[in-house]
C-alpha cells in the first residue's frame, strides 16, 4: 500500500501524538526522527504533489513536561523539519501537566518560552482551515477553551461551508473512535457536532492507527492518532488486561491529504517497519453525514471472520497443570483486514467449562503473526480437555464454526 497515485493532492501534513519523550535519549525520539523523515520522503515520492504542509502533534509529546523533554522534542523539530515548507503545531495535555514539573501553568510557560507558540491555535494552510485546541486541568475543555473553539469554527465555516477543518486536542471525543469511552470527554461535544465538516484528529488512549474503529463518523469525522510510544487497547476481558503483549513495539502516525475538491485520504503508517498499513481512509464529502461510511451501522454486519479448512491447533508442552496451545490465525471477514481476537474455551469431559481466555490477534503489529500461541495453566493433572476457539471481528461479529482440538494433561 503507498499514496494513491490517482488522488491529486494540493495539501499534505503528518499527525502524531503520545510521543513521551523521556529525559533521557530513548526508542521514542528515535522513532519521532524516524516519522518526521519518513513523512518528507513520502511526500517525495508523490508524482504530482512533493510538499509537507504541516506537522500536528496531539498532545502527550513529553513524558512529564520537564524542561529538558520540552527542549528536546523542540530540538528533533528543528534538525528535521523543514520550517519554510512546513507548519508544526503542537497542543498539551495531562503528561506535559505533570505535578513532578511543577503542573499546568508551569508546563505553560516552559511550552511558550521554549517553543514560541499559543496553546489554542487557528492557522490556514494552504486555504484550508486547522485549529488545535490544548486542554486544562488535565485532560478537560473549560469554558475558554469551548469559546476559542465556538469562535473559530464559526470563522472556518464562514470562509467555505464545505471545504474540511481540520481539528486537532489531545483527548478522544466520547463515544467517537476506538478508546473513546475510556480515554475520552465531551466538553466539546455539543460544538463540533454543528459542524459536520470537521475531521477531528485525537490520542490519549494509545489504539491502534490500524484498528479499523479508530474511524469514526456520526455528527463528524473522527481519527485516532496512535502512539510513538506504547500501545494501550480499550477492551477489559482480555488475560493481560488493556495493554497488549510486546506493547512497547509502537510507532504509528497518520499522513493526512486533502485535493482540490475537498475529498480527504488519510493513510495509516507504521513508523517501525515503515510500511502503510492497508487502510485508506475515504472522506469524499466532508460536509455531508449522509455521505458517511465508517458509522455505527458497522456493528450491524452479518459477515464473520473464519477459520479455513487447513487452520491447525496444536497442544504442546503439556504438564500436569498446563498446555501450550498454538493455533492458526483465522481469515477476516470481507470487509476488514484483520482479526480482532480470539475466545479460547476449554471444557472438561463432561462439557464442563475449565477455562475461558480472550487474546488479541496483535493486530497492531504491521508484521501480524501467522499463528498465535497461548499458555493455559491451573488445569487438573490427568485430566481429558477439548478446545474450542472462536474468532471476533471488530464489530461484536464472532466466528460461526470454532476451531477444535483436544489434549491431556500429564
């Protein structure tokens, strides 16, 4: 997957956030180099488009908000940005708040002393409006905040109803994309859904770029940004809780491109491997809901993922207690690119169930592994159990016919 040659951009720009810069030199500040370069060399690779307008950044860039973080996200962007070509905004959040530095106002000061920039931002790039909008008291929209908002989009919308404004804070809308309902707040709920036009770009929650719900559209557009950081997932009944296995093999960045007719691509990228990810998402009417199609009618879907008739379970390293069970990864449905996770059940010889598991396919991963392995333990030494595994999609979609496969313990 690469830009779609058949899309003529006249604007381009990178998004990140959750970066956590570290006082010290760390994987992140590499991996924020890493994207910044990758970007230009995209953008290079264009036939008919070569620039990088801007360069968003939705909050959490510091890992604490320290004088030396602040210093040296400031100094990445001034060895690999180029300034006369591109535009870098950046909004604050709770991790640059920290109360170790001193909170709010004191990462404020250090934010406009260091890097020269208001917190609450309205530019227009290239005829297209973007606003960035920082939060307070953590992660919240207060009433100042909610009138800059109210006042700006006021502005955009005036100068072209139709053309997308781009906007840009830290937390999730609730009950917008993936990780919203926990990492999420609707102070500006009741102002950005006036404004169908409006592509909202937000982190906080560390979901995965590639999870085809971290898009979302109802009153407007909303897109997840990803992490450069560690990945977090919003689902609770998993064996390791809501951070994934291997969970710091996380850099991802969204690339944005709008043309001329105020149809949108947004491509989602992954920095470690540095790779596209398969998804294009599609906006072609920005301004008009009736045109979406990444809505809650999703969840409607009647298609499952599956296992294929040569999918294989295997039980090994079984002891009195405990199995490995390593099994082939099932086929998505027709209209996703992944399998979401699986329910491992585990039932005694009399139909009994032992144990219930749920695991993620790691999706996240670019280079998603062709099988998937997981230790069962606290099991009955002696003891006869059959397996079954179901496949879920994304959408509350679970596979009809399970994968099956016994074993013994010792």
């Amino acid at each position: 997957m690469a830009l779609d040659k058949n899309f003529k951009p006249v604007l381009r720009f990178m998004v990140v956030s959750d970066i956590h810069y570290k006082d010290e030199r760390s994987a992140e500040r590499e991996r924020f180099e890493t994207a910044i370069q990758k970007a230009y060399e995209i953008a290079q690779s264009s036939e008919t488009y070569k620039r990088l307008d801007a360069l968003y950044i939705d909050g959490d860039f510091a890992d604490n908000g320290s004088e030396i973080q602040m210093k040296a996200i400031k100094e990445t962007i001034d060895n690999f940005v180029n300034k006369e070509e591109t535009v870098v905004r950046l909004t604050l959040a709770s991790h640059e708040y920290s109360q170790k530095n001193g909170g709010e106002d004191a990462a404020k000061e250090r934010f406009a002393r260091i890097f020269g920039l208001d917190y609450d931002t309205h530019e227009v790039i290239n005829g297209f409006h973007f606003i960035g909008v920082t939060t307070t008291h953590g992660c919240r929209f207060h009433e100042p905040q909610q009138e800059f908002a109210r006042a700006e989009l006021k502005k955009a919308a005036a100068d072209d109803p139709k053309k997308p404004i781009f906007f840009f804070q830290h937390p999730h809308i609730t009950d917008t994309v993936y990780g919203s309902i926990n990492w999420g707040e609707d102070d500006l709920t009741a102002i950005l859904m006036n404004y169908p036009q409006i592509i909202n770009f937000s982190g906080h929650s560390h979901a995965p770029v590639n999870d085809p719900r971290s898009v979302h559209q109802k009153y407007f557009t909303s897109l997840g940004t990803g992490t450069l950081s560690y990945f977090e997932l919003d689902e609770f009944d998993k064996i390791y809780g809501t951070l994934p296995p291997d969970k710091h093999d996380a850099a991802q960045m969204l690339i944005v491109e709008a043309d001329a007719d105020n149809r949108v691509r947004v491509y989602p990228y992954d920095v470690l491997t540095c790779n596209f990810f398969p998804q294009v998402w599609k906006i072609d009417e920005p301004s008009n809901p009736d045109c979406f199609i990444y809505t809650d009618a999703r969840y409607k879907t009647l298609k499952a993922p599956f296992f294929t008739d040569d999918a294989v379970l295997n039980a090994s390293d079984i002891t009195k207690t405990s199995a490995n069970l390593t099994f082939t990864q099932a086929n998505p449905d027709e209209d996703s690119d992944y399998v979401n996770g699986y329910e491992i059940i585990i039932k005694k010889a009399d139909g009994t169930v032992a144990k219930q598991l749920s695991v993620w396919s790691r999706y996240y991963f670019y280079n998603m592994p062709d099988s998937i392995s997981q230790i069962v333990d606290d099991l009955d030494a002696d003891t006869e159990y059959s397996v079954e595994i179901y496949a879920n999609g994304f959408f509350k979609n679970r596979s009809d016919k399970p994968l099956t496969g016994s074993f013994r313990t010792l």
